[in-house]
C-alpha cells in the first residue's frame, strides 16, 4: 500500500494461484472455478482476506472480486465476521465492503451479520443531519454517482 503509516504490499509470484488472487487477477478467479473440488483456492482466498492486498487503495477496489471468490467457493463469512468486530478500522472497512458486495448478491448471512453495523451507521448519519439517501448511501461504501452512473444507464451523451 502506498499509504505512509503501511509497509508496502508483498505480492507472492504472479504464476502462483496466491500470487494471482492478491492481484486480483481475473486468471485467479478462473484458477479457483476449475479447481473447486481440490480446495486450493479455498485457503488462498482467505489469506487474501486475511490482510490487505490492494497497492493503493484509492484505485484498487478489491470488494466485489473477494465477494465473487467467496460466493464460488461458498466460504464461511466467520473471518469477516471477526475482522468486522475486530479493532482494527481498515478491517472493518475491507470486511463491511466485501459482505455488502456478498449482500448485494443476495447472500442473506450477510445481510444478517451487516444488519446491525447499518444501524449503529444509520443512527450517527441522521445525527448529523445527513439525508435518508446520503445514509444509505454511506451503509453500502457507495458514491453518489458509483456504479449507477449516467454513462452505466446508457444516459451519457457525446457532445454534437
């Protein structure tokens, strides 16, 4: 990571399966689909969850990708659970993200585990005077523009 309080991220070898998934490399995601029965990817993927892998986390998002890999391999949301309880914000950041990724999916374990960090949320937003849409806005880690976008929706015009 590039941020001055971390050390740099130490990426194992790109030709490894470790070394793809902390990349988040699309191969990665191939790699553990066709080897699912061999459970290699299993314990790969949860290392990567373990600890930050993003160089730079204001370009590398990583969350949809982790929520993909445990979607596949039907990984147990224990370690996320933790790191979303643990002392640690970063962790809480990357484990929230990542489990509303896994909800937006339609996981309902991870609905259920979020339910309560959106309403302890929730509560310190309306507070601050923020409104219902900022709010839920800020529950999911979304943007106002984000993934819904004018360009996503087909309304992005080119200048004539």
């Amino acid at each position: 990571m590039t941020d001055e309080s971390s050390e740099p991220v130490e990426y194992a070898p790109v030709d490894t399966l470790l070394g793809l998934l902390e990349r988040g490399r699309g191969a990665g995601w191939l790699w553990v689909k066709e080897d699912r029965e061999a459970g290699a990817g299993a314990e790969a993927v949860l290392d990567c969850l373990r600890r930050e892998t993003r160089y730079d986390r204001q370009c590398d998002a990583r969350n949809d990708y982790h929520a993909l890999l445990v979607r596949e391999l039907a990984l147990p949301i224990d370690l996320l659970r933790q790191q979303l309880d643990g002392a640690d914000e970063d962790d809480h950041d990357r484990a929230r993200e990542i489990l509303a990724a896994l909800a937006l999916t339609g996981s309902v374990e991870a609905r259920e585990v979020l339910r309560p960090v959106c309403a302890e949320r929730a509560v310190v937003a309306g507070r601050a005077g923020h409104s219902r849409r900022a709010v839920a806005r800020a529950l999911v880690g979304r943007s106002r523009r984000g993934r819904d976008g004018p360009a996503r929706r087909g309304r992005a015009r080119l200048p004539e």
